[in-house]
C-alpha cells in the first residue's frame, strides 16, 4: 500500500508544474476495512484512452526514449 500511495505522489509531482496544486486525501472506514485514496493535481492529464492502461504492468503513456519523466511504468498494477 504504501509503494502505490508513494506512487501516486511521485507520478502527481512529475507530472504537476513547479507552481502547481497536489491535493491527496486519505479516509478510512474502519467497520469495512477500507482506505480511499484520493489524489489530484492541475499537472497534465492522461488522455482517456491511455486512462484504461494505468492499471497494467509497466504500461507507460510515453514510450519515446527521449521523454520527459522517467519511471518504470509499474503504476498501479501493484495494486490489482
């Protein structure tokens, strides 16, 4: 949980101009054993077809090797 939460905040800060806006919201409910996350930021956006990819593994919107930000494209596929 903690690597996909560390993520999510990596990916937000890589993403989200040096001026920009991070929110992330964490709430648990204790009776249902769940935690939500939320996360958003005003950085750039992923396109909804490349939305449908975040959750395969080492999936990445920007294939160039030449791109901006580097990561491994692990993503949220250590969620699932």
């Amino acid at each position: 949980m903690e690597k996909i939460i560390l993520n999510l905040i990596s990916n937000s800060l890589k993403f989200t101009d040096d001026n920009g806006k991070i929110y992330v919201e964490i709430k648990v409910n204790h009776q249902e054993e769940q935690l939500f996350v939320h996360e958003r930021n005003n950085g750039s956006s992923i396109s909804e077809e490349n939305s449908k990819k975040i959750f395969d593994r080492f999936a990445q919107t920007d294939n160039n090797i030449r791109r901006k930000n580097e990561g491994s494209g692990i993503g949220l596929y250590l969620f699932r």
